[in-house]
C-alpha cells in the first residue's frame, strides 16, 4: 500500500518563509506532486517533481528526494491568500497503472499578520 | 479555458432518490476523474475514466455508478444513497500522458437525509 504524512497545520506570519514537509511510503514511485486547497474550493496544481532536487515556480518551489523517500514545498514571501491546505500526491507506476494520484493527509497552512 | 465545471453546486437528496451529478471540460483532457472528499480529509479517487473508457473504479458502491458520454462530460449517477455518502464530490481532468497535473471542478456539495 501507499503512505503519506503531512504535518497537520502550520503557522507562519506575512511575508515570511514556510516549508510543508511531506514523508511518503510507496512502491513504484513515479513522482510527487502538490496541490493547494482554499476552503470551499477546488484543488489547484502547484507543481510536480519526478527526479531529485528543486523545481522553482515563481514564490512556490518544491523539492524532492527519492533516497529519502521525502519531499517539500517552500513558499516564500508569505501573503495573506496562501492560507490554505496543502497536499502531497504521490503517483505510483504499479497503482492503476500510473494513472492514480494518492493524496496525503494535508497541511492548514495559517498566514498571520 | 482551463475550466471543469461542475453541477448542480449542492444537491440534498432523500437514501430512496435518483440523482446525477454532472461534469464537464472543454480542455481536450482524455482523463477524467471522480473524487469524494470529506470536510478536513484528502480527495479520495473514485473512479478514472481514460478515453472515454473506465480504467479504474476504487471498489466504490454500486450506488454509485459512473458515465462518460464523450471525451468532455462526464457523470455520476446517484442510487439509494446512505447519510455517510454526504461529501463533497469532485470532477477533474488531465492528459491521459500528465496524470499528476489535474484541473479540478468547484464540487458538489452532496448532503444525504
């Protein structure tokens, strides 16, 4: 089966920098994507990341490593609007044949003033 | 247009009633999806549908019973539903090929008296 954790909730205040850890248990990794939910909104595709190392796309860049089975999201220059909840998704070549996302748990990211 | 859209927005209905849930893209996506998502929980995938055909169903109840009429709309029919079916109900899309990148729909929020 698949695993994945997420820490819970996070806080942080306005401009500054967070990282949402997400520690996942799978065979056949194919590759780790993230997904920010507003509350009562729909999903949003943020990034994915198949290889080693650190895609960067604008505040938003996530970073995986495959030997560690361990990725991460880091937002920079917090504002008010990333309060959301943030996913992990693993994607695994041997579950529906690649074609399934597995969700984790999910982190409440809170920004403050 | 980068747009699922979903209808009805909320649906009450009665555990003896038939009800069909709608979801439509017009992206060209070949991959559809159906998620149930409970209040504070991750998305959990229900069914797939790859070119028009059902490539997985997740062990989901009989009550629930998935169309995809053409390569933009997709269903879900709703039969003699039970309380704990109340959720959100999520549509998305993708390439057949980016399975990890999944535009989603705004829900129907489905509550089962």
């Amino acid at each position: 089966g698949q695993s994945l954790e997420q820490p819970s909730e996070v806080t942080a205040v306005e401009g500054a920098i967070v990282q949402i850890n997400c520690t996942y248990q799978t065979s056949g990794f194919y590759g780790l994507s993230w997904y920010q939910q507003h509350d009562g909104g729909a999903p949003t595709f943020l990034s994915y990341n198949a290889l080693d190392g650190l895609e960067e796309t604008g505040r938003f860049s996530s970073f995986l490593s495959r030997s560690d089975s361990y990725g991460y999201l880091l937002l920079q220059e917090l504002q008010m609007k990333d309060s959301a909840s943030y996913f992990c998704a693993v994607r695994d070549r041997l579950t529906g044949g690649g074609n399934k996302l597995t969700f984790g748990t999910g982190t409440q990211l809170k920004v403050e003033l | 247009d980068t747009e699922v859209t979903q209808t009805p927005k909320h649906l009450v209905m009665g555990m003896t009633n038939k009800k069909s849930l709608k979801c439509e893209q017009h992206m060209g996506h070949r991959a559809m999806y159906w998620y149930k998502q409970k209040a504070k929980k991750p998305p959990e995938l229900m069914f797939v549908y790859s070119y028009e055909k059902l490539s997985i169903n997740e062990s989901v109840p009989s009550r629930f019973s998935p169309e995809c009429p053409n390569s933009s709309l997709l269903n879900l029919h709703l039969h003699a539903l039970q309380p704990e079916d109340s959720a959100l109900y999520l549509c998305a899309s993708s390439q057949v090929q980016i399975p990890h990148e999944q535009y989603f729909g705004p829900g129907t929020r489905l509550t089962v008296t």
